[in-house]
C-alpha cells in the first residue's frame, strides 16, 4: 500500500520497460535498491536507479516500471544516496567498459548505465556517427566508414545507430563484407586486409572476405565476453542462426550469411531473448498513428510528415533506402544494407522487383502487405490522395532526369516566396506543357523515391529522396511526374 499511494501521490511519467541494469561481462547483477523520499509528502519508496542529472532522476520500480522526477522533489539524502549508488555503478563497471571498448576500437559503452537508458545523439556523439534523421517514432545515425575504419577489428561498411521514440538509443547494426561492396570502388577487400591485418591471409574472393571478417569479430568479442552461444533470431523469412554474446542488458549478435554479408547487431537483452520478435501494432492503431502525421496547410498543401530519412550515401541503394524509409514508418523494422544483400548485384546495383518480393515477405511477416501501384498508367491525383490522406507514403518508380532534378530544385525554391497561387498553378501547367514531352522517351537515371504529397489547386506533388535532408521535400508538378514515372510503384497499405 505504502508503494501504491507513494506513486499516486507523485504525477510520474512512464518512460519505458527495461531489464536490471548489467554491471559485469556476460552476466547481471542482482538489482540494488535504494531508498528515496519526497519532500512533499515525506513517503518513501525502494527504487532501481538507471540515470540521474540536473533536472531528471530516471528510475525502476520492483514492479519493472521505469519512471521519472525532478530530483529537487526528493530529501537531500535521497539524493545523495542515489549518487553514492552511480558512484559505484560506474567504478564497478569501468574495468570491462574499459576492456570491450578496446576491442570495439570506440568509446561505445561509458558510465553504469545501460545504452538503452542513453540518449541516442549522447551515445552517437561518442562513437562519431552523424545524425540521419530525427522524427516523432524514431532518430537514426548512420556512417559510411572510411576503409581505415575498423569496428570490432574489421572493417564495417555501413554503421548505424538507431533511437526510440523516447529518444534513447534502441539498436545498433553494422554491416561487414557483403556483396554489394566487396571489389567495388569502395576499396579492394585484398588491400583493406593486407593493411589492417597483416598477419591474416587476405580474402580473394567474397566467401573468403566473410569468412575472415567473421573470424575477426567473433575473436575480439570472445576474448573480452567468453564463448558465444547460438541462437536463432528474426522472424520468418527473416529468421537467422546468429551468434551471441552478453553484456549485462545488451547482446552482440554476429550473422553470417553465405555469399551475402556479415553483420552485427548490438540489440537489448529481452530482445535477443525473444529472437528479435517486435510487438504487433494493430491495424487500428496503426491507422491512428499514421493519419496523424497528415499536414494540411491553408494554400492546399496536404503532406506526410515525420517519415524517417534513410541517406543511400554512396552506393545505388534508393531502392533498399526507400523501402526501409516506407518499412521504418509503418513500424516494420528494417535495415538498408541488408535488405539490399536480396537483391543486389555484386559490386551494387538493386533489383527492384527482387528487392519487393524480399519485402513484401518480411512485412507479411508482421500482418502488413506491400501492394503494387500501376503509376505508369494511373499516376492520377485521385490515386495519390487515396494514400496521402490517411498517410500512407507511396513508393514511385521513376527516372531521375537532370533536366526533372533542376527544374523541382528550382520550383521548389521559388515556391517558399510564391502569394498568388491561382498564378503559380497557371505557370507551373504552361511549363509542363512545354518540357513533359521531351522527357517522356529519355529512358536513364532509373530511380526509386516517395510521394509525400500534393496541392490539388496547383496540381503539385511533393516527393522526397533518400538523399539526405536537402531533399526531404520537394515539388513537382503532376504532369512533369507523369513523364518521368517508369513501370509503377508500391505503398504499404492498411
């Protein structure tokens, strides 16, 4: 009763669920509860502590409910015995954070608490992974790695760590040798060894390549964690046998997979206990949560907003980019890099159909489905506000044209300024009138990008690229869409 009228009593924010905090390789330790007492009201209660500053104490209940207060709410004593016990967390820690960041070659774990308790861009920051993109569900870091980067003493070339909608950091996920990159430009596998390894034999071929990498990630996480065991993880198409090893709340898991790639997940403990499975958002509420995102503007302007950013950085990866964007949104977890091993040429170069395929069987896999769109013959505006109005983004097929990129670059900017859109709408038909034609039979620059969008006054779509922030949003007109779309599209629908 005492535990039930002290939260009552309190007006607590519920943060997340988490597991007790690990403080030793491979093993967790028993929780340490301290007591703490509001000045107020002067009841007391047993708490877990996960993080403290300034202006927020984060804790656990017995319950497994993790809450937060100002710590100016709390006695004096309190809170001297809440950092007495971070005190001790970090020194009890620090030997091992020590160790496994020597082998990981990055300040990835730091203090007493666990990742998942951390702030995403906190925890970014240290390991230098630039921000991707930040929306309302969830943030994300990626880095394309020079070849002098190593990570767990190999060489990834894709890391990215993502964030919850609370902000904390939810995941990382490395991608090693895979067959979208081994001998591509973005340098010989042969010479990234000979330099970074000199006592291994180098790779000649990409079986070899993942083969070592593998070797050299499972050695540098042994030594510090002990034997790894063997589990399998993901769901259904998904579904891989990986190897795991155990830091306090996290799980390495290292994947294999022949002819394709070698990855790396640092997932949360209950997760990897679960084999990956996520929670299934029902269709109701999954409608709710989407239609939300639908902004309407007083000139006509009707988009979907807080649709994560994917960067394709240097490879040909707008497909396996726009499908993880549109996956990530309708909260289907998805990773570019690995999506793209489906469906990927060696050396680069996407399929999209095969790449469709492979995702349409993962989003079965959490009772969505992928439909197919005819664009090419139906890219009308009532077609796309079918979608964009209970916001659902479409994925259009399409060819990214010099002369289509400069002219949404350059009405994109002048339509920040634009007062008379009745005007607009009239100048921006005449030029489509007038270009459209011309690059309707221009069959280069095969690409795949999303509708976000429309202004059905103006007869405008917004469209949005994995290219980055800077084209995010921009603005086309339909009939300049029409001329440039190619074969057709696909929405996850609801």
């Amino acid at each position: 009763m005492l535990r039930e009228s002290f939260i009552k009593s309190w007006e607590f924010r519920v943060i997340l669920t988490t597991g007790m905090v690990g403080m030793a390789a491979g093993e967790m330790l028993a929780a340490e509860w301290v007591e703490v007492t509001q000045k107020k009201s002067g009841k007391s209660l047993e708490v877990e502590v996960v993080s403290m500053n300034e202006k927020q104490l984060k804790f656990k209940t017995k319950a497994g409910k993790v809450f937060s207060v100002a710590p100016s709410s709390l006695t004096a004593a309190s809170v001297e015995r809440v950092r007495a016990q971070l005190a001790a967390k970090e020194k009890e820690s620090a030997g091992v954070n020590e160790a496994l960041n020597k082998v990981i070659g990055h300040r990835l774990f730091e203090g007493g608490s666990d990742l998942w308790d951390q702030q995403a861009g906190e925890v970014a920051a240290r390991i230098k992974w630039p921000k991707e993109s930040s929306t309302n569900q969830s943030s994300s870091f990626r880095y394309y790695t020079p070849s002098s980067y190593q990570f767990l003493n190999a060489h990834p070339y894709s890391a990215t760590l993502y964030g919850g909608a609370d902000g904390n950091t939810s995941h990382l996920s490395l991608v090693f040798a895979n067959k979208g990159d081994y001998g591509s430009t973005a340098g010989s596998a042969e010479n990234h060894f000979k330099k970074m390894h000199p006592d291994k034999k180098p790779p000649m071929s990409l079986e070899e390549a993942i083969k070592l990498d593998a070797e050299l990630i499972s050695e540098a996480l042994t030594g510090v964690l002990g034997e790894a065991e063997k589990q399998y993880y993901g769901e259904k198409e998904d579904r891989r046998r990986v190897r795991r090893w155990d830091f306090g709340n996290h799980a390495f898991l290292l994947s294999e997979k022949d002819e394709e790639y070698v990855s790396v997940l640092v997932v949360p403990k209950k997760n990897a206990d679960l084999e990956g499975k996520v929670a299934f958002v029902k269709d109701a509420d999954l409608k709710k949560i989407v239609s939300q995102n639908v902004e309407k503007s007083d000139n006509g302007d009707v988009v979907i907003r807080n649709i994560p950013m994917v960067d394709q950085g240097p490879k040909g990866y707008c497909a396996p980019a726009t499908f993880e964007r549109a996956m990530r949104y309708m909260l289907v977890p998805a990773d570019m890099y690995l999506l793209a091993t489906s469906a990927t040429n060696p050396g680069g170069g996407t399929n999209t159909m095969l790449l469709a395929d492979s995702c349409k069987r993962i989003v079965r896999s959490k009772a969505r489905r992928i439909k197919d769109l005819d664009l090419d013959k139906d890219l009308k505006m009532r077609r796309v506000k079918q979608y964009i109005d209970k916001g659902v983004p479409i994925l259009w097929q399409m060819r990214s044209l010099e002369s289509y990129n400069q002219l949404a670059n350059k009405r994109t900017r002048e339509r920040g300024s634009v007062d008379d859109y009745t005007a607009w709408a009239t100048q921006l038909q005449e030029e489509a009138d007038k270009v459209a034609p011309g690059m309707e039979h221009n069959e280069s620059n095969h690409h795949i990008c999303m509708i976000i969008g429309y202004n059905e006054q103006t007869n405008e779509l917004a469209v949005s690229d994995s290219w980055g922030a800077r084209y995010e949003l921009r603005w086309v007109h339909i009939d300049v869409a029409k001329a440039v779309t190619s074969r057709g599209g696909f929405v996850i629908d609801l």
